[in-house]
C-alpha cells in the first residue's frame, strides 16, 4: 500500500503525507490510534482503487527516456504558493511531450520567510547600485530599451514568474543558451521573488554603450542611454554587468558549471603544498584572441631570458580531439604564480585562475565583471604592468620567493574570496537583486512580445544532448531554496567610493616604485 501511495503522490509528496498526519496521531491513545490508522487504510485502498479506473493510467505502458535526457517522473499539480520547507521539483520531460509547453507545477511563490537577521551581501554587491545609477533620476522607458535592441542577442521578459524571449541573433557558441538557462534556475530557486521585467541582453564581450553618448535632456540622444545587458563593462561604459554563462557550464571547452568546478578546484590546492610548488608564474591560454596575449608569449624562458614565467598556448581544437586531458582546471594548481590577462576584453578564466591558493599575477586590466571591482591590489593579488610585462613578471615572482608567507597569504585571501563570496548562492542572490533594482526604474508595464516564446527548464533540457544536457542535469536548481537572499548593503556615497579608487590606485602605485628600485639596482 506504501508503495502504491507513493506512485500516487510522489514520494516527496508521500511523506509530507505521512507526516502531516501521522505526528498529530503518535500523541493520541492506542485504542484511537488504531481505530483512525484503520480509516487511513480504507482510504488508501479507495485512492488505489479510483488510480485503477483512471484510464490514463492505462494508455500506455512506461516510456523509457530517451538517450542523453534525465529520467524526470512529476505527476503531482502543486500549490500555487508552497511552505518554505526542503522540496525537490524534478523535470516533467512527460508533461512537455505531451502537451507541447511549460509544465504548470512549479509553485509560483513560496511563503515569506520568518523575520529574522539575514547575512550582508559581499562588498561586490554595491556595484549593483553604480551600474544603474544612469537611470536612477529618469526611469528607464520602453524607448530605452528599445534602443538597446539594436546590438542585442534576445530580448528577455519575466511575467508572473514566467520567461518569455524574443531572439535576435544567435551569439557565440552556448553563451546565450547558458545565459537564459541561469535565469530559469532563479525562478526555480526563488520563485515569486524575481519582478516582471523586460530587458535586452547582447552577449558579445565588448561593451558598446558609451558615455559619451550625447544622453539626457539637453542631449541628442534624449531617451537616456539604453539599458543594455552583458558580461563585462569598463570605465567608459554604461552596459550592465551580469554573471556570465560560465557558472552554468561551457560545453564547448568541456567548462563544468561553478558549483561542482569549485569544489574540485578546492580539493586541488590541496595536491600540492604552496611552498613545494614550481617557483614561476603560469599561464596557459589561447594568444591568438588579442594582441596582449601574443605580446605575453614573449616572456617564455628562452636562451637569453629567463622572465621566471612558464606560458602555454592551449589548442581548443586539438584539446578536444584529445579528451580535454590537458585542460583540467583544478590539476592546474601546481605553479606559486599563475597569470590572469585579459583576452579581446575580460576573461571568464579569472575565477579560475584566482581559485588556487597561487599568487594571481594580474596584467593591468581595462574590464571588470559584476565581482572584480572588490578585488584589491597587494591584499588579492599583485598588479602587472602592461606594456613591461615580461620585466614585471620576473620582479613579481622574486619578490614573492624573497616574501614567501607575504606571497603565500596574498594567494590565499583570493582564493579564500573565490570560495568563500562567489559561491553559486552569491551569485543567484546578485541576479535577484540586479534584476530587482533594475525593475524598480521601469516606467512601463512589461508585456509579452508576440514573437516572443516561454522558457522553462524542461524546454531546455529535455530537448538538449551532450554536453549541454549533462551540464543542464548538474547545474538544475532541484527546488525553491530555504535560505533567504542576503541583504544587499547601501550604495557608496561619494566620498566613500572615491576612498576605494583611491586606495587601490595608491597600492598600485606603490608597487610600481618598488619594481622601479629593484630594476635599478640590478642596472647598476
């Protein structure tokens, strides 16, 4: 009977069931006790019994899933709004074969959560409010975004917890396939809690809304700058900064997502003592992508110079014929110094990099991503001089073997940073409040695009193969989360962000001078 309950209910559902009921009657009398389990059982038999005559259960016998996509079984229609309890929510494949859309049992809300203190946001999170503050006194209307279409990849829009997208263009490889499978993932984790909204996304690297651009009302350009969404940003930009498709996974390059990738990458460190290490800064990447790279390649070891640094080109091509061997990331913590250097804008590699306890050699950058601006200098990692790299490397990597324990805590506090503030939980919780900041300015009521198509979870992974189902599989949020997000901390104040560039600035100054008195010293 059990057993046949659970294929009623499910099994999660089962034994809410079971203890919803059965607790309250463990406190009663035995003689009651039995005379209720009694009713219980007749119950079950009736609920059996009505499963028999239900015809759909005899439309067919089991389908085996297909090759490639996860085995999902969800008969049971939940609640629109659910209780904050642990709850797994498997892909309904059947639901969307079946009927061709969206399943509709994923709950639309959970219940508010008991008051009580939550955690702060990581420091990082006040990025937020700088990155939106163009549109902070105006709103950001429909015609804004319009204009933001015009280099977009899709335009996203969330409506009563549903995703809807209206495609563009298609981008590079699976950066927008990714992208929009880690939205999915946060109305999964918090469903009811991402507003409706309506926003252009463009995927490429380069950030292309200047400035400069003439906006505001005594401008040319007098619908304010558009909103535009992607992966990076710099200093004479205003694009909008968001995690970047990597955390979910990279199929191409055989990129597991974050969650699993950190923990090995953790376990990695512990391979190899800091001290027994290969006493070189490493770096092993694809130079073909950017003109610094290649200029990079120059600080090899060679019969004239040894520049104390250990540089590869990595061939994706030949990597992949090959298995990835070559490439696994957290079998890479065997150098002291690893190098992080910007590719034809900023890298998703840096997370990486900084994740092993090494010292991050950091060439100067001209991007950042949503977590980099917290980032500082000489406490998170040692800045490089760009255009000197090769005589900045060798300075770098003798200081640190002649400051070992200096080196040593330096690549430690990154690594700890990596681990500790950019865990998937984090990054969920900057997507929500991004999202949630950014909707508070529309001065429009989103609506659904005729060309536009709902997304769900099952669309996108009960139809993918490969790599991408695997990595969909690893990356799928099971239900809604029973932590609250943190509290995102107050934005800078004038003084206090100028105190912030400022400090850093002056850490890399400092640097600088002492690379300048130790290359005059050995010119002497």
């Amino acid at each position: 009977m059990q057993l046949s309950l659970q294929r009623w209910f499910g099994s999660g559902a089962f034994r809410q069931l079971v203890e919803t009921i059965c607790r309250p009657l463990m406190k009663l009398p035995s003689r009651s006790s039995a005379v209720i389990f009694s009713v219980l059982f007749l119950l079950g038999g009736a609920l059996i019994s009505t499963r028999l005559l239900d015809s759909n259960a005899f439309s067919g016998s089991a389908r085996e899933p297909e090759p490639g996509k996860a085995l999902t079984a969800s008969r049971i229609t939940l609640p629109d709004k659910i209780p904050k309890k642990h709850l797994e929510i498997p892909l309904d494949c059947t639901a969307l074969n079946r009927t061709g859309t969206c399943p509709s049992n994923y709950p639309r809300a959970i219940e508010e959560e008991e008051p009580g203190p939550r955690s702060t946001c990581p420091e990082y999170f006040r990025w937020i409010h700088e990155d939106l503050r163009a549109w902070a006194h105006t709103g950001i209307t429909r015609e804004a975004v319009e204009t933001a279409k015009r280099t977009a990849n899709f335009r996203l829009v969330i409506v009563n917890g549903k995703a809807y997208v209206e495609r563009y263009q298609k981008s590079f490889q699976t950066r927008d396939v990714f992208t929009l499978w880690g939205i999915l993932q946060l109305l999964r984790r918090y469903p009811g809690k991402v507003p409706d909204l309506e926003l252009m996304f463009d995927c490429v690297d380069w950030p292309v809304v200047g400035k400069s651009g003439g906006y505001g009302e005594n401008g040319p350009n007098t619908t304010g700058p558009p909103p535009l969404f992607r992966y990076c940003g710099d200093d004479r930009t205003l694009d909008i900064v968001f995690p970047d498709w990597s955390f979910w996974g990279w199929p191409e390059i055989n990129l597991k997502p974050w969650e699993g990738l950190q923990k090995e990458l953790r376990e990695g460190n512990t391979k190899k003592r800091w001290m027994e290490r290969e006493a070189y800064a490493y770096w092993k990447g694809n130079p073909a992508v950017a003109e610094t790279r290649m200029d990079l390649m120059k600080c090899n070891v060679s019969e004239e110079h040894d520049w104390n640094a250990r540089v590869f080109a990595q061939d994706w091509v030949k990597e992949s014929q090959q298995g990835y061997k070559q490439s696994d990331l957290a079998n890479q913590c065997l150098h002291r110094y690893k190098i992080y250097i910007e590719g034809s804008a900023w890298s998703v590699s840096q997370k990486y990099i900084m994740a092993c306890d090494s010292l991050t050699l950091i060439v100067k950058p001209h991007y950042y991503d949503f977590f980099t601006r917290s980032l500082v200098p000489v406490h998170h990692y040692w800045p490089i001089q760009e255009h000197d790299k090769c005589k900045s490397i060798k300075f770098a990597v003798d200081w640190g073997n002649s400051h070992k324990h200096k080196a040593q805590e330096i690549g430690k506090a990154a690594s700890s940073f990596i681990q500790d503030e950019l865990k998937m939980d984090y990054v969920y919780d900057y997507m929500l409040h991004l999202l949630t900041q950014y909707s508070k300015l529309l001065t429009f009521k989103p609506v659904v695009p005729k060309g536009a198509v709902e997304l769900c979870s099952e669309s996108m992974a009960c139809n993918a193969a490969g790599l991408e189902n695997k990595f969909m599989m690893e990356s799928l949020v099971k239900g809604p989360s029973e932590r609250a997000p943190c509290t995102i901390p107050p934005p800078y104040d004038p003084p206090s962000l100028s105190a912030v560039l400022r400090r850093n600035s002056n850490s890399i100054k400092q640097v600088e001078l002492w690379e300048k008195r130790y290359w005059d010293n050995q010119n002497k």
